[in-house]
C-alpha cells in the first residue's frame, strides 16, 4: 500500500486521458487498437508512406504478440475504409 501526497483529485487533474486506454499521438494519420505498441506499428508505417490497409496489417500482427487472446477468430474487428479514387466508404 502506498499513500499519495495530492489525493484523487489532483492525481486526476494532471492526467489528460482518464480512459482506460494509453494514447499515441501522429501527425500523418490515425489509428486505434487495443495496445499501445500494436498502434504505434501501424503509425510506423503511415509515416513511411503505407497506406491505411498497410497499418492495419501491421497493428493486426502486432496484436498477434502483444494481446494474442484479443485478436484472431474470437477477437472483433471494426473497420471503416475510404477508397480515394472512388469515394467510396466500406464498412466491416
């Protein structure tokens, strides 16, 4: 056990994201997943010139080491995707 100097509120107010989930910041694009590290891949990869289907390859593999019990035939997968050269919007 350990006691913390400030109390719940202060401990709140210097930390921007409350959610149970860590956030990764780009500058080139966006993801989302589960971990961490597997949105940090999919960023790498944006920023090298992928596309958003490559990032999504990579944050998948990723998935496979960080959290193998969230991906694979029991996990969920949300995809939303543009097509550029149609405009059209795909949804899975």
């Amino acid at each position: 056990m350990f006691k913390s100097e400030g109390g719940a509120e202060k401990s709140h107010a210097r930390r921007p994201d409350r959610g149970g989930r860590s956030t990764v910041f780009g500058t080139r694009g966006a993801v989302a997943c589960e971990h961490p590290s597997a949105a940090l891949a999919g960023l790498r990869v944006l920023d090298e010139g992928g596309t958003a289907a490559d990032a999504c390859v990579a944050m998948a593999a990723a998935m496979a080491v960080v959290g193998p019990m969230a991906t694979g035939m029991g996990g969920d997968a949300f995809l939303l995707f543009y097509e550029a050269d149609t405009g059209r919007v795909l949804g899975a």
